[in-house]
C-alpha cells in the first residue's frame, strides 16, 4: 500500500513538473504531461545530444565508436549490406582486441537471407562462427507471410508482408537513433535523420532490453551442423511457440517491456532543463499501436493551439522518404487545421527509381498516393513539397512541432517509421518523442533546438515545388494500389 502511495505521489509531482516546468510552452507541457502516463520517459541533458546531419557523419560516428567500445555493440538494422566490408572488418577488429566485448545484432530475415552469395546473414556468419560465446545474430521473421502464401511469394517481395525495421545503433552507454540502414549507399548518398545520445547508461539498456525481448520471437543465426549442406542454422528459440503464430509471445514481451520502463520512469523528476524523450513501439501486426496513439495526441493538442493568426499558431513539418500517409494519419493532418509542411521524395530520390520489374511502378504508386492525399487536402493548411539532390535518395522522416512559424523546434519525433500504412500494419517499428525546453534563457537547450531548427532547414535545402499533379500515373499502377499494394508500400 506504501509504495502505491509513494508510486503515485511521485508520478504527480513528476506531472507537474513537466506541465509547468519543463517547457513553457503550453502545447509541449500538455503534450508530455500524457504521454508520461502512457510511455517510458528519459530524461536528457541537452547537451549529451547530437543531430548528425550527413550519411558520412553517421558512418565515421559509428565505425568509431565500434573501434573504442569497451563493453558491448548492439545494432538494430533491416539489414546489413553484404559489400560493406569495412562495417564488417571493424567489428572483427574490435572482437579481437577486446575479449570482454560483446556483440548483438538484430536483422530482418527475409531481408538477410536472400539466395545469393553475398546475402547479409552470410556476411555476418564469420563473426558468429569466430566468437560463439560473444556474438549474437538475431533475425526476426514477420509472421504474416506464412502457409502457401509463403511458399510462393519470391524472395525479391517476401518484405511486403513486414519486416524488423527498428534502427538502433548502441555502443557502450552511447546511442544513434536513425531511420539509415547498414549499407554503403546510407553511408554516402542517401539522405536520413541521425540523432546520438552520449552516455545515457538508462536509454542504453532500455535499448538492450527492447533487443533482449524481441530476440524471444526471433531465430538465432548459427553456424551450420556437420552434417547440413546448408550455409548456416536458423534456431528458433521457444520450442512451445510455432513461428508462424508468435503474435501473442510478441505483444506480450514488448507490452511487459513498456509497462517495466514506465514504472522505472515514475521514480523520476524530470529538472526544468532536461529533455524529454519518450520510446514509442509500433506493431500492428501483434496489436501494438503506441505512436498511432502518439502522433494522434500531438495533432490533438496541437488543434486545441491553433489560431487564426498563422503568426501566432503551433507550425508542423513532418517527412518521410516513402510519403504514403494511413487513412488514419491523414485524418489527424487534416482534421487538426494545423500548418503543415511536408516534404516527400520526387520520384528520382525514391530508392525504387528505374528498379526493374514491378518494384519499378513503386515511385509511381508513390505519386498516385501524393494526388489523392493532395486532392482530399485541397483548401486547407498543408503545403507539400518534394526533395531533389541529383545522385541521391531520400529517406528521412520524422515530425518537428514549432510553436509558432518563427520559433524553434520544441519537438520532433524520429527513429525507423515511414508514417505510412506500412509501418502501421505490417513493420516492427521503434520511434522516439523527444521534447526540449522552450526556455531562451537555456543556451544548452536553446543550442538543441537551434540543431533541429538546421536540421529540418538542411533537408528543406533541398526541397522543390511538388510536381506530382502533372505526373502521369498509369492506369496498371493505379489498380495494383486499388488492390491493396498500397498497405505494402
């Protein structure tokens, strides 16, 4: 009875405290005062954070970091790419010369063992078979595709029935949250968001933890037996539970793995000068919807701040690489009558141009999707805009709120979502909500929103006029998103 009291005491005074203090802000104040109830809260100094801006930076940061880790390396990706030797060798590297570290990575099955010499699983195979007892590999298999289905789906397109698409990439007590996967063109020439956290040992081992739950409904990566033929051993872990029906042993690891953290988070008081950050975890195929739930909020409390005067009212600009917004989403934009800025790929920056086959129609669906979604917001207050860099991709996303046109960023939320009915449905997503303190008088918080504030202008940098109205789209497109390619998109 004592600690329900005490529980709850320090969860009040943790409520006022962000609601009155963190920010002064109103909207960031009832904002987090919810999601405090709802979601694990960290606290941050504003100044153990960093918004990388470029893929070189992401990369160096990373190989770096792998060559001075002393205690463990966790890497959550879709995948890693078969030629990057580099990433590779320097994992290898720092195995060998440190026989303390430790190493666990997370990938998309599907996605890492395509036919093929040069598949992901093969590439990392090495570090399982070199250090056995300090490596290991983890790949999760979406469910969904199963029975005959799964048999005839080709290997090429087997993703569009999900993937494990959570990007995180932890050394020691330090943390990158992207949206990049592990390949050489994220490495050079295609555009994400990268936002590092430097020693924060909680949000560390929350990640952890998140990667020790999931490796529960995942299969362990294993050097093949003496006597198989075959280039390596998929191990699933649970012998009571089948594969192809983990959805319950999923939601429930990852909504035992929420519900410990909140507990963890009431025992804190937020100061009114450190950040916020708020873990929200996507999978609908398992019936968890927490940033469904989130980003409904934000729009929520934001229509209730939105005025007349556009000077004076709350400004969004939310992004993806793959602008494919859920019935859902475009009803919290819409519906909101908040300004809002977005900013999709033109169909040259799309990962899928001049692809072959089908997956050559996929920047096309894209623009299908941009003209209806334009069309339904057709007087209102959303802009849309298209990014362009001759020789890149795009595949950044994510949410800035500013309280008004002229403010800073209070607010973004980032991580593996697209925001898109896919990461609705079908992907296992990891995102994060994190709110900084709207006080001039903070130069360290001031700096991290001058850093956002530069982020969303780089990427804007690079922003043209939306032409998608006078693209033509064909009518074979058109049908094969009427029937249901759009969800996989």
């Amino acid at each position: 009875m004592f600690t329900s009291i005490t529980n709850t005491a320090r969860l009040a005074k943790q409520q006022r405290v962000i609601q009155t203090g963190a920010s002064s802000s109103n909207f960031v104040g009832d904002l987090t005062s919810v999601l405090a109830q709802r979601q694990p809260c960290f606290t941050v100094s504003p100044t153990d954070v960093d918004v990388l801006s470029s893929p070189q930076q992401f990369y160096n940061t990373l190989l770096d970091k792998i060559r001075h880790a002393r205690r463990r390396v966790f890497i959550s990706s879709l995948y890693i790419g078969a030629e990057d030797t580099e990433l590779i060798n320097t994992l290898h590297s720092a195995l060998k010369s440190n026989e303390s570290l430790q190493l666990d990575i997370h990938l998309d099955l599907n996605r890492s063992t395509r036919p093929g010499p040069s598949s992901p699983a093969k590439a990392v195979l090495p570090l399982v078979s070199a250090y056995p007892d300090r490596v290991n590999v983890f790949l999760f298999r979406s469910p969904k595709l199963k029975g005959l289905t799964g048999t005839l789906v080709p290997p090429r397109f087997n993703e569009g029935w999900g993937t494990w698409h959570p990007k995180i990439y932890g050394v020691d007590d330090d943390v990158m949250i992207s949206g990049a996967n592990l390949n050489s063109s994220y490495f050079t020439d295609r555009q994400d968001r990268y936002i590092r956290f430097r020693s924060h040992v909680e949000l560390a081992q929350y990640c952890r933890d998140f990667l020790h739950k999931s490796s529960t409904f995942s299969y362990r990566l294993l050097p093949p037996s003496s006597q198989s033929s075959a280039p390596y051993d998929l191990h699933w872990p649970d012998p009571h539970t089948h594969p192809h029906h983990l959805e319950s042993k999923a939601k429930r690891a990852l909504t035992e793995l929420q519900s410990a953290w909140i507990e963890k988070s009431r025992a804190r008081s937020p100061s009114e000068t450190e950040v916020l950050l708020f873990p929200v975890i996507q999978a609908g195929q398992f019936g968890i919807r927490e940033e469904e739930q989130a980003v409904g909020l934000i729009f929520d409390r934001l229509a209730k701040y939105h005025t007349d005067d556009s000077s004076t009212s709350p400004t969004v600009d939310l992004t993806s690489g793959y602008f494919g917004l859920s019935k859902l989403y475009q009803s919290f934009v819409l519906q909101s009558g908040v300004h809002t800025q977005l900013l999709c790929a033109s169909p040259q920056a799309n990962g899928f141009y001049n692809a072959h086959g089908i997956s050559g129609r996929i920047p096309e669906a894209y623009t299908y999707l941009e003209q209806r979604f334009m069309k339904a917001a057709y007087g209102t207050n959303v802009l849309l805009k298209e990014w362009n860099r001759k020789g890149w991709t795009y595949h950044a996303k994510g949410i800035w709120v500013r309280p008004t046109p002229s403010s800073l960023p209070t607010m973004t939320l980032f991580g593996s979502t697209n925001l898109n009915s896919r990461s609705s449905n079908l992907d296992t997503e990891l995102t994060f909500i994190m709110t900084v303190p709207e006080n001039n008088d903070d130069k360290a918080a001031l700096s991290l929103r001058q850093k956002l504030q530069d982020e969303i202008q780089g990427l804007k940098g690079f922003a043209v006029p939306w032409r998608g109205e006078s693209r033509h789209v064909r009518i074979g497109t058109k049908v094969l998103v009427g029937l249901g390619v759009e969800g996989m998109l």
